[in-house]
C-alpha cells in the first residue's frame, strides 16, 4: 500500500470529503469524522493510545480549511475550528474507509 496516494480531493458536498486514490478506489470521508478522528498529541495520548478529544466537542459545522500534503505518505488538514495539528497518514485514511464501507483490507 505504500505507492497508493490521492491522486485527487474534492468537496462532494458540505459535510463529504471526497479523495480519487491511485489504485482507483474513490472514497467518501465526513468530514466532522475525520476531525473527531485526528490522530495528533492533543487528540490521543502519546502514551496509553487512548483518544481525549470528546467527538460530541467537535462541532457538526466544523470543516477543512486547508489540506496539503505532508511528504509521499499524509494530510495535513487544519480546521475552521482552529485545530491544525493533525496528520493523517495515507495508510490511516484508508483504514478509515474500510471501516466505513465494511471493506477488507487487502491480503
């Protein structure tokens, strides 16, 4: 998986994130999930693995501000809520659109 990468983002709507993966998946991601999903020190501990940041906190109008990407392997999305440390590595976006299409991974 470590040649798949977006190939192309759009907004499909307000509330949808659409990236064109490489290898022809095209996935939908909402994007308060994703904000509720950041993987940055502020929203899960460095230590235990356990996420602190309350997904009801984050408000249903939240939404990226600006996406770019952070060498061959993630995002960097800062939020309309003034987060902006979160990197989403390629590999973690596409686990997330696993589990929202009940996709397996591949063997």
């Amino acid at each position: 998986m470590a040649d798949v990468r977006p190939i192309r983002l759009h907004k499909l709507d307000e509330d949808t994130l659409g990236i064109d993966w490489s290898d022809g998946v095209s996935a939908r991601y909402p994007v308060r999930l994703l904000r509720q999903r950041c993987p940055c020190a502020v929203c899960v501990d460095e230590v235990s693995g356990e996420r602190t940041l309350d997904p009801e906190a984050v408000a249903a109008g939240v939404r990226p501000v600006e996406i770019k990407p952070v060498g061959r392997y993630a995002l960097h999305i800062r939020w309309s809520d003034g987060h902006e440390t979160g990197i989403y590595s390629y590999d973690l976006l596409r686990a997330l659109h696993r589990e929202l299409t009940a996709e397996r991974p591949p063997a």
